[in-house]
C-alpha cells in the first residue's frame, strides 16, 4: 500500500497547487490514498464545504484538521457526511470523527488526527487518547496519523511512544517542513511536513500584516497573497504488512524545481 500525505493547504494558492500537481503525481507514483490537512484551506482560516469539495474531486480522499477546523463554521454540519476528521483528542461531545479508514484492494488504512498541548486549545491528553484509540481501531493494513502540534517535543514523543506500533506519523500546524524524514524502527516519521501554498510570505499569509504587528504590537487582519513563490510538498509513505518499508519526500518550488528526499532508516 502507497499512499501521500500533503500538510497545511494555505489558501487559494495552496489549493491551486493541489489541482496543478496531485492527480499527475497520485498517478504516476501510483499512489491508493492521499490525506491531506485542511484546517487553513479557505482563506487561511478554516475549510468551507465547496473548498473540501474541490479538494476532494483533485485527488484528495480525506482530509485532516486541527486548531482552525472550526473556523468556517458551516463545515461542522457536514463533518459526518464528508471525509473530514478533526482531531481526535477534542473533548467529549465535540462534532466530528477523529478517525478515518480508507479502503481499497490493498487494504484499508486508519487515519487518525491529533491535536498537540503547547500553544493549543483545550483538549484531552493526547498521549493517553492515542494508547486507548489503537486498541479499539477497526481491523487494518496500517494507521498513518497526522500530529498537529506546535512543539517539535512533542511531535518527537509520540513517535517513542508509538514507534514500532503505528505505520508512520507525520506532523502539521508549524507549516515549516523539518529535515528529519526517517524509518524509526518500523515507523515512517517526519516532524512537520511544511505548508503547501505560498513560501515567501510568513506561515503562507503575506508579509505586512505580521510585520507591522511586530513592529507596533498592534494586530492586522491576515492576507493571502495575491501573487507569490510557492511551494508543493507532499509526503510518500510504502507499507508492507502494516510495517513502512519506504518514505519519500516531494518538493516543487513554482513550476519546475523538484526535488525528493528519501528517508534514512533508524533501526
Ligand atoms: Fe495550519
Ligand atoms: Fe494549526
């Protein structure tokens, strides 16, 4: 089973992206599945239906979330009719799933999203949810889960906590990819994977609005730029037997700089 995982989608641009490189590139790496997180796709804020929806029929087939899933509130009602988690460790009686299965002839795959603690609303303890989430998961071929958390601490973590007992877990929400893709004992890892969207801006929002807070203490409303550098970034895990056996990154920086990282294996 091969499947991608494409981080923080950052507005128009980022979705723009999306529909330019995914359906080619889910094609011609012959990719089951692709989970993408959404919490930043509409405007920066929050992901709207039409925008799922666009998503969804350019080659995503389940899309993630986090601290800004809640931010265009008309999603919440198509949360349990549309391929949308959030995270899982919400507390008790918020709307949605934290956990998906994609199926195909390869197999079926768990997906489950998980919010961090440092710098993030008020949630259960992600550590405890995740240990109890595994031994109730319906039967699978592999759980991949996307990690979206502020500290680099507690992205690495969970990775020893779950090392060895999941297929691989990638982190979000920072949208600054880290250097660290690696096969830990059996368990593709990748700190943040990076935003997909516009590179030149700060967080995929442009430059003016944070800049001039920074300067005077006094906040803007944040942009998406209307022209900028951008940058497509996707990751590509293989698992046998539920075990990762290959890890790949993709980088497209504009039109026609691509570059793929392998991950080295740590045994
Ligand atoms: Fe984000
Ligand atoms: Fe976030």
């Amino acid at each position: 089973m091969r499947f991608g995982f494409i981080g923080d989608i950052v507005g128009k641009p980022g979705r723009a992206l999306v529909k330019e490189y995914l359906p080619r590139l889910k094609e011609e790496y012959g990719l089951d599945f692709v989970i993408a997180n959404g919490e930043n796709v509409s405007h920066g804020f929050g992901i709207n239906r039409k925008n799922a929806k666009e998503l969804l029929n350019n080659g995503v087939d389940l899309l993630t979330g986090g601290n800004h899933s809640w931010d265009k509130k008309e999603i919440i009602e198509y949360m349990d009719e549309m391929p949308i988690l959030r995270p899982l460790n919400y507390p008790l009686g918020v709307p949605g799933s934290g956990i998906g299965y994609l199926k195909s002839e390869k197999g079926t795959l768990a997906v489950i999203n998980l919010m961090g603690h440092y710098a993030m609303p008020q949630s259960q303890n992600v550590f405890v949810e995740i240990l109890q989430a595994l031994e109730n998961l319906e039967p699978n071929d592999g759980v991949f889960i996307d990690f979206h958390a502020e500290a680099t601490s507690e992205k690495q973590m969970l990775l020893h906590l779950l090392k060895g007992k999941v297929s691989a877990i990638v982190g979000t929400h920072t949208h600054v990819g880290t250097d660290d893709l690696q096969i830990y004992q059996k368990t593709g890892y990748l700190t943040d994977i990076g935003l997909t969207g516009c590179r030149d801006g700060v967080l995929g929002m442009a430059v003016q609005s944070p800049l001039k807070r920074a300067l005077t203490g006094i906040s803007y409303p944040l942009e998406i730029p209307k022209e900028c550098k951008e940058i497509f970034q996707m990751v590509v895990f293989e698992l046998e037997e539920k075990e990762c056996i290959d890890a790949f990154k993709i980088k497209i920086y504009d039109k026609d700089s691509v570059f793929t990282t392998k991950a080295w294996h740590e045994l």
